[in-house]
C-alpha cells in the first residue's frame, strides 16, 4: 500500500507539472521517456498510412491472451488479427485489436478513435496557459479501450500514445491536464486495467487557429507501427 501511494502522489504530480506549461508534445509527460523519445508528432517520422479499410471490418471482441514474450489474442467480428490495422487508416468509430508495449507492461487491446470534437477556449479558462497555447483552438479527442488479453496493467497511461495531425500533415500539439481538469473532455486513465476491464478518456490537442484535424493516430507498439482514424465520419 505505501509503494502505492508513492506511485500515486508521482504520478499527479508530474501531470500537475505538465498543466503549469504549454502545450506539451504527446511524449513529454510518458512514463516510458526514454522509449517514447523515438516517437515525434513529425509526420515525416511516420510511415504514411494506407487507404481507409472497408467499413465492414470492424474488429469486435473474441477475447485474447498476452505474456511479456507474446501479446497474442485475436479480436473482430472477422477475426481480424491482432495489429492488422498496423500503418492502415480506419474509419473513425471501428475498433482496432492492437499490441499495447511500453517498457515492462504488454497487453493487447481493443482501441477505437470515437469522436474529434472542436472546444473552445473558454473550456481551458481554469488553466494556466502561456501566450502561444492560448492563440491555438482546442480539438478533444474521445478513445475507448479494451483489454482483450490476458495481462493486467497498472498505472498504464493508455491515451498517452494517441495523437492528431491537422489536413497539412503536421502534428497537433498536446494539452495535459491532471485528471478531469476541463470537464468537457475528461482525461481521468485508469490505475489499474485488467483483463475485459473498459475505458473511455478524452485528450485535448492544439491546433492553429483556421486548421483541421485529418487523422488521430494510435502508437501502441513502436515496433508495429500506428493504426490511423480519419478524423472525420463520411
């Protein structure tokens, strides 16, 4: 319980840590810097993603198992392998089965980039924002996860990995907030996230004022690559 605690107390204090600044880039607060330095919001780092997959494939849940030597599990009404979607650009809404990697902890979920929703500046008001971050329009973005393997996760910063490029490929950058700071798009990750266990989290990115979001991208495991979600429903 005390070792608890102490991972309690830093984990709020370093989301604290990143609310006091600007708009953080989506690696600056991971658990996993040293891993996730690889990863930048530069679209020219990523592998372009294909064309959208057909709306008939979404990927439900079968159920899956996981080891830290093997993620396994597969997932989708067709069964659809685990990290299929891996470098492809899916429809917003479908449901990915995809390897979550970060250090020690491994696990295959269920990912879905539900909705990308315009805020406003007013929604932020409670924070303290520098100059630049106050000139950018918010866009929240809403994911839903699944734990469809075997392993338990603890403290496993499931958003972290999301991100969002604006229709010039450039990345958006990333506003983190302790907890349910902004109420219109509450961020609160699970510390603990077990096997069938569900989260829904929103992520707050920054976008220059006139641009429009293009895809939210997933990175769950780097070897593997991103799945894509358009942006936008057709």
């Amino acid at each position: 319980m005390h070792n608890r605690s102490i991972r309690r107390t830093r984990r709020t204090a370093a989301a604290l840590l990143c609310a006091a600044g600007l708009a953080l880039g989506a690696t600056a607060c991971n658990e996993d810097t040293a891993q996730d330095a690889g990863s930048s919001e530069s679209p020219a780092k990523d592998k372009k993603p294909t064309a959208p997959a057909s709306k008939g494939s979404d990927t439900g849940n079968n159920g899956g198992s996981g080891s830290d030597q093997d993620s396994g599990g597969t997932g989708g009404t067709d069964d659809k392998a685990v990290d299929a979607d891996a470098n492809k650009t899916i429809p917003l809404g479908q449901k990915s089965a995809l390897t979550y990697k970060r250090s020690k902890k491994v696990a295959t979920l269920e990912v879905a980039a539900q909705s990308v929703a315009k805020g406003s500046q007013a929604d932020l008001s409670g924070l303290r924002l520098e100059s630049e971050a106050k000139s950018l329009q918010p866009y929240y973005v809403t994911m839903t996860f699944k734990n469809i393997g075997d392993n338990s996760l603890k403290y496993p910063f499931l958003n972290t990995p999301t991100s969002l490029r604006d229709g010039k490929g450039n990345g958006a950058k990333t506003l983190i907030t302790s907890d349910d700071a902004v109420k219109s798009c509450p961020g609160k990750d699970p510390d603990d996230f077990g096997p069938g266990a569900n989260a829904t989290i929103c992520k707050i990115f920054l976008l220059p004022k006139g641009e429009t979001p293009s895809v939210v991208y997933y990175t769950g495991d780097f070897d593997k690559g991103p799945v894509y979600w358009k942006a936008t429903k057709d």
